[in-house]
C-alpha cells in the first residue's frame, strides 16, 4: 500500500471515528435532558424525593439520597453509551490500551471524584435557596467561581495523581531545551515531570500545573516516546503561550461570566416553573432536577460561544509557539502527528467545528499559521 493510500484510509478511519463519538456524545447529552424531563413531567421526581425523605428527615442528608439516586440512574441509562464509547470504539481504532477490567475501574474513580466534588456544592445550594430566595443565583455565582479557583489549584495535588503516576524526566536533552523556553518567559520550572497516559491510550498530551511563574510541566509518556525534541519543544511553548495570555484566568472569568447570566436567567424562569409543576418551594428538592434541566437547555444554547472563544485561545497559543521557537516546520509536523496519534479529523464539517469543537481543527491550525505568516502552500 502506498502512502496516498495509507493517508486516505487514515483520513476515512479519522472521520468514521469522530463521527461516531460526535453522535455518542448527542445521544448521551440528548437522553440526560430527556430523563431530567421526565423526572419532572412525570412526576417521578417528586416520588424519588419522597422515598429519600423515608431515610432520613434532615433536608440535607435527603438530598444526598436523592442525587444519589439520580446518579444511580442516570448512570445505568447512560452505561451503554460510555462502555461503546469509550471502551468498544476506542479499541475498534486501535487507541487504547486499557483492559476491560481497566476501564471499568477508571470510570468508577472518576464516577467518585465527581460525587465527592458535587455533592458539597450542592449541599451549600440547598442552604442558599433557603436562606435566599430572591438573590440564590448570586451567592451560587459567586461559590461557583471560588470552586474553580480552588479546583485549579488541587487538581495536580490531589486530584490528577489518583489517575496517573508522575515521575521527573530523565532526558537531558529534553530538560535543557524546555527550561530554556522557561527562561525567555521568565518562568520557574518548579519540575519537568512525564506521565503514564500510555496506560490508558495511545494519544498524546501536555500541560501546566501552578499559578503564577512557578510552574510545573508534565508531558505524557506517549507525547517523549513518539515526538521529536523539536516537536515536544512545540507543543510545550504552546502551554506557554496559554500562560503568556493568561487563558486559565481569562477562561474561568469569562465562564464565569456566562455562569451568572445563566444562572440570572435560570433563577427567573425557574421561580415560574416551581409554581407550575406545584413544588412546595424553590428549596424543594424534588425541583433541582428543573434546575439541571434548565442550565443544561442555557450550556447548550451557549456552547458555540463559548467554544468559540476557546479556539481564539488555541490559536492565539499557537501564534505564540511559532513565533517564539521560530520552527514553523515542526509546528506543521507536530500537528500533523496530533492528527495522526489521536485520530483527529483534519478537515471537519464547518459547522460540526463551529458548534462542537473547542479547539480548532488540524487543517484550521495550519492553515492559520501559514496565512499569519504568509507561507505559501
């Protein structure tokens, strides 16, 4: 087989892949708003509430059982999808390396982090519809942007190490020309760390971990074993750059910002629909259900703008990258081996990236950088 034709059946498995965790990903999304209307519609929300109040009188620890509940649910509903995703699909591609056993365990954690992070957030929710019913959607706001500030500084503490091994890296090489990268920005390396996503799959990453100029760099295993000193030089000055620009700041303001509006708008049409569906109170546990639904209808209304600002990060990183390392060519070479590592669909429909992707597509990027420094093809 020659290489056109290694490249055209590469092309056809990117986008048969991409297609199918797109329509996945939909179907999940769809069949969670779908089961929130249903809890509500049905009434069945208002019956799960009463069966936790059997366990337990204290409004708290009934809504623990409640959430609980719908977690339960909800997951057993979505469990076909995520093992076909995230397990058959990624197999069939040749992506993964997990066993069976592997991945079930890995959901389970990961299932369990997300309980434990929420469930506080949604205790202290329940204690301000209470005490607050006109104003609950500020003082949410504001706990919100406090708990992404608070979780972008324990994830590489706590939280990451439950899912990888970190160890510093030991080529020499590597270490010198990163560092050196480091010093044109004025940063401190606090360690120059890889991980093992290779226990899991086959793709490849890299990212900061640290506010402020003392940082912490990590590199996948994957990302030093498949990619050449320039190439990891490249796709570590674009963490540079998101550093440069201050994207995890800028991000979690303007998330943020998206959040109160959505959370303004939620809190109106919100006290509408409590007397609708006859719930006893906004603080009504049976009614948080609405609430979800009625963040998820606002999230999915504005993800093509959030999105879009996302891949205005992207580029700007990469903008930076190039200019900083001045090696366009390994620019090109380390997206194209991106594309190739992680199966991306070079050349997406417009309006599929539009919508749905956070970063720009391989092609875009290239296609940027070539337009902003006037190369020609």
């Amino acid at each position: 087989m020659n290489e056109e034709k290694i490249n055209n059946v590469a092309g056809k498995n990117a986008k048969a892949y991409n297609r199918i965790k797109l329509i996945i990903s939909i179907l999940v999304t769809s069949l969670g708003i779908l089961f929130l209307i249903v809890l509500i519609f049905t009434g069945l929300s208002k019956y799960i509430a009463d069966i936790s109040f059997r366990f337990s009188s204290n409004i708290y620890i009934a809504l623990v059982i409640f959430i609980l509940f719908l977690f339960i649910i909800q997951s057993i509903i979505s469990f076909p999808f995520s093992l076909y995703s995230g397990y058959y699909v990624e197999h069939k591609y040749s992506l993964s390396n997990q066993t069976f056993l592997k991945w079930i365990l890995e959901e389970m954690k990961s299932d369990l982090v997300s309980i434990v992070l929420s469930i506080p957030l949604l205790l202290l929710m329940e204690y301000i519809l209470r005490k607050d019913e006109n104003n609950w959607w500020i003082w949410v706001g504001i706990i919100l942007f406090l708990f992404s500030v608070v979780i972008a500084k324990i994830t590489p503490i706590l939280i990451l190490p439950l899912f990888y091994k970190f160890k510093p890296v030991e080529d020499a090489a590597v270490i010198e020309r990163l560092n050196k990268l480091c010093g044109k920005e004025d940063i401190l390396a606090k360690g120059i760390f890889s991980f093992n996503l290779s226990k899991e799959t086959k793709k490849a990453n890299a990212f900061f971990t640290g506010m402020g100029k003392s940082k912490s760099i990590n590199i996948s295993d994957t990302l030093l074993e498949k990619f050449s000193i320039d190439e990891i030089e490249m796709v570590f000055a674009h963490e540079l750059g998101h550093s440069r620009y201050g994207h995890l700041w800028k991000g979690i303001v303007f998330n943020t910002v998206v959040l109160f509006l959505g959370l303004y708008i939620v809190s109106i049409v919100y006290a509408d629909l409590v007397v609708h569906f006859e719930y006893s109170s906004i603080s009504d546990i049976a009614a948080f259900p609405l609430i979800f639904l009625l963040l998820s209808i606002y999230g999915f209304v504005f993800l093509p703008i959030t999105n879009s600002v996302s891949r205005h990060y992207e580029r700007e990183a990469d903008s930076y990258a190039v200019k900083l390392t001045g090696n366009f060519n390994a620019f090109e070479s380390t997206m194209l081996k991106l594309a190739d590592l992680n199966l991306s669909d070079k050349e997406p429909n417009r309006f599929v990236e539009f919508f749905f992707y956070g970063h720009p597509s391989i092609g875009n990027r290239i296609k940027f950088i070539k337009e902003k420094m006037g190369i020609d093809d």
